[in-house]
C-alpha cells in the first residue's frame, strides 16, 4: 500500500503516515500542556492574591483562610512573577535543547522522546494540581519544578525533527514539515479547549486533564514510534531528489530476525554505499555548518514574539477588552489556525520556489503590518480573530518552516557527507537558541506592560520582527542571487 501526493511529492508507505502522525500527536500533546499554564494564568494569578476576591468573600470565608495561601500583595506583583515562570521555563528549555540535541544524535529518540513526555506530565501534575490539592503555595517550589519541567520538554522537539528527517527526503520537505509543523499550533488549539472546558472547576483540574493526556501518549510513543525506515525494511531518503526506495520483501513479518538483518543490510548498502554508520558530528561543528547561526539569531527573535504571543494572548484579551478568560481562550486559537495555515502554504510556496529565505522575508514584512493592526484592535471578538489569525499567518508561519523543515535542511546538508547524526543537533542549537531569546522576552513582556502598558509590548514585537529580518538578510541576497544566476545560464543556453 502507497500513499500518493500530490503535485511533486513522490510515494509514501502507510510507515510513513503513521510515524508522521504519532510524531505530530506527541509533539501536539506536549504543546497542548504548555498551553494550559498560559490559559489559566488569569485564575492563578487570582488564587496568588486572594484580596483580589475579598471583597465578596470576606464575611463567609475567615480572613486567616485567604492569607495563608497570599504570595502576592496584588495582580501586578503576580503578573510579573508569572513572567518570570515562563523565563525560567524557556531558560531551561533552551539550555537542554543544546543537551538534548546531542544525546538524542547517539541513542535512540524514541526513547528518549518517550522519556521526557511522561516525566514532564508528572512534573506538570505535581507543578498545577497537586500543590492546589494540598494548598502548598511556595514560589521557590514552583520556580524549580517549572525550571525541571523546561529541560525535561526539550528533549522532545529535537527528536520529533530527527525522526521526520529520518523518514522525509528533501524534495518536499517545505509542503511536509509545513503541515506537520502544525502539530504545535494543533498542540495549542487541543490545550485551550480543554483547559476551557474543565477551567470552571478549578485550574488544577485544567493541568490534571493536560498531563494525563500527555503521559498516554508518551507510553503509546514507547511501544509504537518507529525511529528510521530502516526498521522496517525500508531506505533512508535521499536528500538530493527526496525519493524513498523501498527495500526487496519490506513488507515481510518483521518477527523473522534472519529477514530484517537482510533488509537493514539492503538498506545500508542502498544508502551509504558501507556498512559502518556515520558517527555524529560534534556540537561546535554543527554550529559551523552553513546557516545555522544567522537561522538560529533570527529564530530568536522570532521566537520571541511567537511564544509572547502565545504565552499571553490570553492573558491580554481579558485584561484589556475585559473578556471572560474561558472566551479568551477559545478566541486565541485563532491565532494558532493561522500559524497552521501559514507554515503549510509558504512551505509549500518555498518547495515551488527551491528558496526558503525569500519567503520567509515577505512574510516578516508582512507580519510587521498585522502586527500594528492587532494592537489597534476593536473591542470586538469577530474583528479580532480575524486581524489575529492574520498575524497567526504571517508570524506563525516563518517560525513553523525556521524550526522544521529548515533546521532539516540544515542538518542533512551536503557539507556533512554522508552523516545524518547531525540532525537532532541543528535542531537543537536552531531551537535552543530561539528559545534562549523567547525566555528573555517573556520577563521583558511582562516588565513592560506592568510599567508602559500593552502599546509598549507591540511596538517591542515589531522591532524583534525587524531583527529577524536582518539576521536572514545575507541569506536572502545569497538565494537571490543564486536565482538570478541561474535564470541567466538557463538563457545563453
């Protein structure tokens, strides 16, 4: 049985869709976790400063009872403390990204994709459920377990990337990863509408929900992923026209131990021409391969601004138009359907076109523009999610294609010859360091708005859109110029 894409995509085995959908499900899942810490932020922030809600409790509930859980004297001391969450999170994220990148390039990522969902779901049990159970307030404890919960979800991204690369050749590769980048974004969506769902009971079962879901899906990743073509029978992808070949008898019982020896040595004689496999590449090499710093110094601030857009778009909505929080969850998504919508079309423009960095510019500059629409938004739920799922395309998009297809790009290029180990390690440094410059932004969002207000923020984003833009520039006249090179030998043909 083969599966036939359209237009230029060659044929693909049912190995093929299931690894791409259980790698887009697990991913999904992680996302959908995080999400819920930025769904709720409204509810925590109030059970952090109970005076808040003394006003209408104060002769049915003792004050003693309000006080003892009391972490901040008011919203805005919670509100910057929650900023804070988010910088240790992405601080911590992107320090074990570097880690993670490398240890997931020499042992198996299925495993250690499986490792770190089910190991994060606990930690996020015990970070939003548990200690609302047991009414055990402290920040030090929830600065640590959330420090704990960002390195133990960096292992996950790299491996996802690697996997995909593993089993997705480059012809194609900007349509594919631009479709299944929206595991994120799908991750997001999933998150808002459960949080909304169970928020009216609490927070703590927001998180409980999330967690559980997620540590499902890390068992179901242990037992079912399959990490390379390889294991069943099948060839790697070749990186100069994407195909797959299909090893004699793939489809055979794999219980046979005599018959899938043949197939992997088929396999690895097909691929490498040699029977050793390629050691992987060190950390500071795969920083000097072409492209990785410029796409990782643009990611950042790209980065920066999807996750503030992530992290508080909810929190924006209700504080600003004054919007119940469950209707400003379900209004973010919108957002993410356009991050989905992006990263699909301008991957698959960026395929057409064999030239990532062009589209990419044109999007930036178009998300600079939506980007000052949105913070004139009306008060009106409708123009909004229109004016955001916009802003979703334009933004979510280029980070989508800079943190899949093109951190694959870079990590399976020809400079490597022949090595295909360095592909987790790209995606780690690429997304390490996006998330290196998303974790500062967070704390600086949060800095501004509780000082200069929310004008402040966006006019913040635009120029981190502009730094983005002049990160890619070298890379875009370097494309371009290759274009219009060719385009004049095709000529004097």
């Amino acid at each position: 049985m083969a599966l036939s894409l359209p237009g230029h995509l060659t044929h693909y085995t049912q190995h093929h869709l299931f690894v791409f959908l259980l790698t887009f499900f697990s991913y999904a899942l992680l996302h959908a976790s995080r999400k819920t810490f930025s769904n709720v932020k409204v509810s925590i922030s109030a059970q952090w400063t109970p005076s808040y809600q003394n006003v209408s409790m104060y002769f049915l509930v003792p004050e003693e009872v309000w006080s003892k859980n009391q972490l901040f004297s008011d919203l805005k001391e919670a509100t910057v403390f929650l900023g804070v969450l988010d910088t240790i999170f992405l601080f911590s994220y992107a320090v074990g990204l570097y880690i993670s990148g490398i240890v997931g390039d020499r042992f198996s990522l299925r495993y250690v994709l499986s490792f770190g969902l089910c190991c994060s779901a606990v930690v996020e049990f015990l970070f939003g459920t548990l200690t609302e159970w047991l009414s055990f307030y402290n920040i030090y404890f929830y600065s640590i377990l959330w420090g704990i919960n960002g390195l133990l979800q960096s292992t996950c991204w790299p491996c996802v990337v690697a996997i995909m690369g593993n089993w997705f050749g480059k012809s194609g590769r900007g349509f594919v990863f631009g479709l299944w980048s929206a595991c994120a974004s799908a991750g997001n969506i999933l998150g808002a509408f459960l949080a909304s769902c169970v928020l009216q009971y609490g927070y703590e079962y927001a998180f409980l929900v999330t967690s559980s879901v997620q540590f499902a899906g890390g068992v179901v990743v242990f037992f079912g992923l399959l990490s390379t073509p390889k294991e069943v029978g099948l060839c790697e992808p070749s990186e100069e026209d994407g195909e797959v070949s299909e090893c004699e008898d793939s489809y055979r019982p794999l219980i046979n131990d005599e018959l899938e020896e043949q197939d992997e040595t088929q396999c690895n004689i097909q691929s490498y021409n040699h029977k050793q496999k390629p050691s992987p590449v060190g950390f500071f090499q795969a920083v000097c391969l072409p492209g990785v710093i410029p796409y990782s110094l643009a990611y950042a601030c790209l980065k920066l601004v999807n996750y503030a857009f992530f992290f508080w778009l909810p929190f924006y909505m209700s504080n600003n138009f004054g919007w119940k929080e469950a209707d400003s969850d379900k209004l973010s998504v919108w957002y993410d359907v356009g991050g989905i919508i992006g990263g699909t079309v301008q991957g698959l423009i960026s395929d057409m076109l064999h030239k990532r960095a062009p589209v990419l510019a044109i999007s930036l500059i178009l998300a600079i523009g939506s980007v000052i629409g949105y913070s004139h938004s009306p008060n009106n739920q409708t123009v909004n999610s229109v004016i955001l799922a916009i802003t979703g395309f334009f933004i979510g998009g280029p980070a989508n294609m800079i943190s899949s297809a093109i951190s694959a790009d870079l990590g399976r290029q020809k400079t490597l010859q022949g090595s295909h180990e360095a592909l987790a390690t790209v995606t780690g440094i690429i997304d390490g360091t996006g998330s290196m410059g998303a974790a500062a932004g967070q704390y600086l969002v949060s800095l501004f708005e509780s000082k200069l207000g929310w004008t402040s923020v966006f006019y913040f984003f635009i120029v981190m859109l502009g730094g983005t833009l002049v990160f890619i520039s070298p890379l875009i006249v370097r494309e371009v110029k290759s274009s219009f090179q060719e385009q004049c030998r095709s000529r004097f043909r």
